[in-house]
C-alpha cells in the first residue's frame, strides 16, 4: 500500500501540473516556482507533514519537497538565531540539493544536444 500511496502522491503532482500547462500560457518555470511555493506554504499549514505520513518517500521525490525543505531550514533558523539565522541556515540545509541539480544539469547539457 506504501508504494500504492507514494505513486498516487507522485502521480497527483505530475498531473495537476500538466492540466496547468497545457491549459495555462504558464511556462514550466512557473510552474516549478508555483509548486517549490506551494510546497513551503502546505509546511507552513501542517499539511505537509500529514502527506509525509501518508505517502512517505513519494512526498521526498516531487518538487514541493523542496519549498518544504526550505521553510523547515527557514524556520529552525529562525528560531535557533533569530532573523539572520533564518537565511544561514536555508543556504547551508539547501545547498546540496541546488548543487547537485546545477551539477546534473550541466552534465547532461554536455551529454545531450537540445532539439527544436
């Protein structure tokens, strides 16, 4: 059931992201944007937690994951050193996620031609 939930979880973003574009003049961009927001705004709820427990590794794959990452890392910053910890700490949690994606996507810019 775990594998059930963490597809359907998956499966919920990719499609409402997709009815998004093709119905929206929104670009993928924004739509990444919309939901790295989402994700931290759904943490800030209590929500994101609750879809943690239901879903398990399906909430860590889809980019909400992200925003929530980045409001969990603001938050225990923010309380651990008040406001200027709230910055320290979001660049330090975040860092390696960010870097492995620049990281990646160079690598595969070199691999990979772009078709028109």
């Amino acid at each position: 059931m775990l594998l059930f939930n963490s597809f359907m979880f998956c499966g919920l973003v990719c499609m409402i992201s997709q009815i998004i574009l093709d119905n929206t003049k929104l670009t993928p961009g924004h739509i990444t944007s919309m939901f790295v927001c989402i994700g931290a705004l759904l943490s800030f709820l209590g929500l994101y937690d609750i879809i943690r427990d239901y879903s398990l590794v399906g909430s860590s794959i889809p980019i909400t994951s992200f925003g929530n990452a980045l409001y969990q890392a603001a938050l225990e910053g923010f309380q651990e050193h008040g406001f200027i910890g709230m910055f320290n700490n979001l660049l330090s949690t975040t860092s390696a996620g960010i870097s492995g994606a620049v990281f990646f996507g160079f690598m595969f810019s070199l691999l990979f031609k772009i078709k028109d």
